[in-house]
C-alpha cells in the first residue's frame, strides 16, 4: 500500500510517502526529514495517519493525504498551539 501525505505550497509538496513498508525520503520536503512516521500496524485497518515530531508553527496549514492504489483522498487543517508533544495529522479510510 502506498500512503501519500503532501502539503501545498511546499517545493517539494512531499511530507510522508509510504510505500510497501518503507518511508521513501528520496522526495520528502527537507523540512519534514526525521520527523513524519505513519503507524504502519494501524494501515491494514485504514489508519494512514502521519505523526508530526517537533511540530513547529511553519508546520501549520493544509495537509492532503491520498491513497493511489483506491483513490481516495482527503485533507486535514493543522493548526499548531503552545505543547511539547508530538502531533498527529490523520485520516481514516
């Protein structure tokens, strides 16, 4: 299964790509490097869900996650606030 987390206005838009068990950095926005991961034992049960480390307030915005292989897709809004922990931006299909 390959999860596809982006974010618009981003060059490149890529925060988390998932592909058959593995992160594919190779495209990942500098950015978001060692800080994105996706509960890969929750997938099989539709959760796609990416957590974001040491959010900061530039991580704020519009998130689209897409699933190629049963198109779909959809967006979240993220909008960080005054913590230490770390944040998860999810979608369930």
């Amino acid at each position: 299964m390959t999860v596809v987390w982006t974010r618009p206005g981003l060059d490149p838009k890529y925060i988390h790509v998932h592909q058959d068990g593995q992160l594919l950095n190779r495209s990942q926005n500098l950015s978001y490097y060692f800080r994105t991961r996706v509960f890969v034992d929750e997938l099989t049960y539709g959760n796609v869900s990416v957590s974001i480390f040491k959010a900061r307030v530039s991580d704020e915005g519009q998130y689209w996650c897409s699933i190629p292989s049963i198109q779909k897709e959809a967006s979240v809004q993220l909008i960080v606030g005054e913590s230490e922990d770390q944040t998860s931006v999810g979608c369930k299909v």
